[in-house]
C-alpha cells in the first residue's frame, strides 16, 4: 500500500508541486484521478478564492465560499467538495494514481475524497495528498500507521509514485 503525503510548506507551495507532479505523470502515460487546488486571488481581499481542478480533464470547482472580508473560520463549501468527490470516485476506476490536493477535516471525518482515498489503497494505487499541519493527526489516525511522509521535491515525488504504480503492475 502506497499512501504518500507531503507537509504544507508556504501557502500554495504544495498545490504548486501536486501539479508539477501530476503534469510529469500524465506526461509519462499514468491516468489520473484526484483534484488540484488552484487558489486565485481577488483585487481587495485578503484570501484567495479556493477551486479544485479535477483530474485528468476538469471540471473546476469553486469550494470556497465568500464569506465577506471579516468573516473567520472555515469557508469551504462542503457541497461543492462533496460533488467533486463523487466525480472523482466515477473516475478512479480508471486511474492509475490518486491525487487529493489536501486531506483536511471532512476527509479525517469520512467525507469529502476519503471513500476514495481507501478504494484506491484496496486496489493497491498509489495515492498522494497534500497535508495542512493542523490536520496531520487526523490523516495519520486515518492512515493506522501506513502514510509516509515525502519530501517537498517534485522529482523524489514523481519517483515515489512510479515506484508505487510499477510495484502494482508486478502484482497484477
């Protein structure tokens, strides 16, 4: 079982190596299944609006919610997180890799791409996320013990996941 994670670094830093990733993978013939976080920012405000690119070929989704500029806590929209997640599940099947831009607390809670992320791993795929500090404790309650942690260098992710997905051909 290939569960790969990789700690957040600077904000945007792990969506700009997950897509890196994924662009050298899908180059090298691997399908793809799984979102990329494209986060935009607006004249005039201080967060930057949140959307998921679903892999292979879209579509985007907003999952971000404007709250207005003074609003704190959460702003994601759990509906749009949760269509996506469906689409991705119709996706998997197909693909050779999983790639969740970010396990985060619906995720740790069962919900969001966490159905797929164990669909994946039964079918022995590899699977990649992107990991926030403040949710690394939920992951690795939901990993028992399997997820390792992977440096923040595109070219030791892109061998990580072949590793993985050539490791599962030599079973098939």
């Amino acid at each position: 079982m290939k569960l790969g994670y990789i700690s957040a670094g600077p904000e945007g830093e792990t969506d700009l190596l997950l897509q890196e990733v994924s662009r050298r993978l899908i180059a090298h013939g691997l399908n793809m299944a799984g979102t990329l976080q494209i986060n935009t920012r607006q004249p005039g405000r201080s967060k930057s609006d949140m959307d998921l690119w679903l892999l292979p070929e879209g579509p985007q989704i907003r999952i971000s919610l404007d709250r207005g500029e003074a609003a704190a806590g959460c702003r994601l929209d759990t509906a749009a997180l949760e269509d996506a997640a469906v689409i991705v599940a119709q996706r998997l099947s197909a693909a050779d890799v999983l790639m969740v831009n970010k396990f985060g607390k619906q995720e740790a809670d069962g919900h969001g791409l966490a159905d797929s992320v164990a669909d994946a791993l039964g079918d022995g795929k590899p699977v990649l996320c992107g990991m926030a500090d403040h949710f690394l404790e939920g992951f690795l309650n939901y990993a028992a013990g399997h997820a390792e942690e992977l440096p923040r260098n595109a070219d030791q992710v892109f061998a990580w996941v072949l590793e993985g997905h050539q490791a599962r051909l030599a079973t098939v």
